[in-house]
C-alpha cells in the first residue's frame, strides 16, 4: 500500500502577526487549548487569569513563558502603584506565583526576574523591559534558525531534506517565528525541505494539533506520526535529520523538552541521524550541573486516562505523565542559539 503523500496548503485561519501581543494593558495570546478546532484569542489582565493561561497550557512554549512572564510582571507593577508609590512586595509575590505556574521551563522565570529586576525604576520601566523582551523574541529566534539552518545543510547530504520535529517550536511556542520550527521555515525558504514529519507528541498533540496547523500555514509538505513511529521512520530511511526545541539546558549541555524527545535521541543515535536543539541562550540555565538537577513537571493523570473525552483505561488505573525528559548531552549533535553553535559529544 503507498504511503500516504504530505499534506501541504495554507491552515484554515490568519494569523495576527505575533502569538503573544500586548494592548491596553492586556497580554493578548492565542488560547493553544482550542487549536485547531477554534481560533481564540485571550485577553489576559490579572495574575490569576496569567497563571491559569500557562498552568493550563493556554500558553507555552519556553519563548513564549519568558514573554508572557515578564508582561504579567508589568501588569502586577502597574495594579499596584498609585501616587508613584509601587507596593513591591505585592508585585514580588505575584511575580512568585507566575514564575512557579510551571516549574521546567527556565525562560518563565528568567522573563519574570528580567522584569523585576527594573521594578525599582517604577512601573514604566518593569513595562519598558518587557516589551524589549517581546520585541527582541522575534529577531532571536530567526538569528537562532539561520544558524541552525547553515548547521544542518553541513550535517546532512540528501537534498531536499526529510526533517523529523517533536512538539511545537513555531511562533506559537514564541512571540513570533519559532525555534525548531522557525529552522524547517528557514530551510523550506532555501528549498531544501522534501517533507517533514511532525510527531502527534501525547498526551497533549502539540505535535499533530500545532505543529501541523503551522506547517499547513507555511505550505510545507508534512506528515503527522504517532511518537511510537518515529524509530521506524528513522530505520526505513525516511528522516535526515531531528529538530527540536528545549526548555531548559544544562550546564553540561543535557536537554530537558517535551516527552518523548530522549527516545527520538536515542533512535536518531542509533541510526546515525544528526539530532538538532534550536533554543534561545535564555534557555540554558548555567546553574545546573546536569538534568539530573532539572525539576519535572508532573501533570494531572486524566490526560492521560482520557482521551477526547472518553476514558481509554480502567477506573482507577494509576498514571505516570511527565510532561518532559532529559536527554543527555552525548546523544544531541549540537545545540544552536542566536550567539553560538555547541557542539556536544555526538556529531
């Protein structure tokens, strides 16, 4: 039976220019939960509802969590001064529970930290470095995919390129452009691209319900694979090369993103296949010695139990859902940010 031929064509909705946007005092998101059934956009204006919004997955992405962070820091600033007083402890305490809404991705924090560190200023300025957080994402990331690009055409021979990406890494894990993803645009701009197969990523579908709703966008041929498929893909020679993103980096270059990313590495290892982290340089937290200092997030068991709805295990059943893992740094090729390409043990 022949293999089912790439979806390519434009996604059914525009598009605002960013994913992440600030008007009148709201941080503006596109809501992630509904995609790709529901084009929604949220208006975010109380810690509460900037809490809800990445507990929930409305926003995420680590790009996009340092924004979002930094923003709801402004916000926080502004609802607590009057008479050019600001209560900073109130804005401290706020800022605390917004960089803790999820504790893997090192950006959230960072975002959260850059912003407070201008609240002395007052306000206008805790404001004032937000947006430059917001505005810089974009010329970031694209820095980040050229580089990554130039990366991969060395590491690879065939033309065009079969890519294989896990989760989401477009512009709607950032502000604008994307990571991971942002590399297959900077690649499919060159020509280089044949195809790419975008993992469905479970328990959430990132993968099957963003990353194909992206590609679609960019007309880039493209198929969705269960994350089981990806090692068979890989043996039957249908993939050149792995781009991922990260949410946070270790000082010994070990990657933490979203589960299932380790067992791609492992499969790419073992075939040969280069395996590429695309990341900003705020995502790599030299604090860290290795993964095994990174905090896991575990996240509710009905995600798993539950699948559209209807229950697909036994009542009572026990859950174990990480929502990332840690692949070591001998197993990724190289990790490229907008300054620099590390090049790890593998190549």
């Amino acid at each position: 039976m022949p293999e089912q031929q790439p979806t390519t064509g434009p996604a059914a909705a525009a598009w605002p220019a960013r994913s992440v946007d600030w008007q009148d005092g709201a941080i503006v998101i596109i809501d992630q939960t509904a995609l790709p059934a529901e084009h929604r956009v949220l208006r975010l204006t109380t810690c509460a509802e900037v809490v809800d919004a990445i507990a929930r997955l409305a926003v995420r992405g680590a790009p996009a969590l340092g924004v979002v962070g930094a923003l709801g820091v402004a916000q926080s600033a502004a609802r607590h001064s009057t008479n050019g007083r600001t209560d900073e402890a109130a804005v401290r305490a706020e800022a605390d529970r917004i960089a803790h809404a999820r504790p893997t991705a090192v950006n959230l924090s960072w975002g959260v930290r850059r912003a407070l560190a201008r609240l002395p200023e007052g306000p206008s300025a805790v404001l004032d470095e937000a947006l430059e957080l917001l505005a810089t994402d974009e010329r970031t990331n694209r820095e980040a995919s050229r580089r990554a690009a130039d990366l991969v055409l060395e590491l690879t021979s065939r033309r065009p390129l079969r890519l294989l990406t896990h989760c989401n890494t477009g512009r709607l894990a950032t502000a604008a452009w994307g990571t991971a993803l942002g590399t297959v645009r900077e690649l499919w701009q060159r020509g280089a691209v044949a195809e790419v197969l975008a993992c469905e990523t479970r328990p959430l579908l990132q993968g099957s319900r963003l990353t194909a709703w992206e590609l679609a966008e960019a007309g880039i041929p493209h198929r969705v694979c269960v994350d089981s498929a990806a090692a068979f893909a890989m043996a039957r020679g249908m993939v050149d090369c792995v781009l991922v993103g990260a949410d946070r980096i270790t000082a010994n270059g070990d990657v933490a993103n979203k589960i299932g990313t380790y067992a791609h590495a492992i499969a790419a290892a073992r075939h040969g296949i280069p395996f590429v982290v695309v990341a900003p340089e705020s995502t790599i937290d030299p604090s860290l010695a290795s993964g095994a200092e990174i905090t896991v997030e575990e996240r509710d068991g009905g995600e798993v139990t539950s699948f559209g709805g209807t229950r697909v295990v036994p009542a009572g059943c026990a859950t174990f859902n990480p929502a990332f893992d840690v692949t070591p740094a001998d197993l990724v090729s190289a990790v490229v940010t907008e300054e620099r390409v590390v090049t790890a043990a593998r190549t």
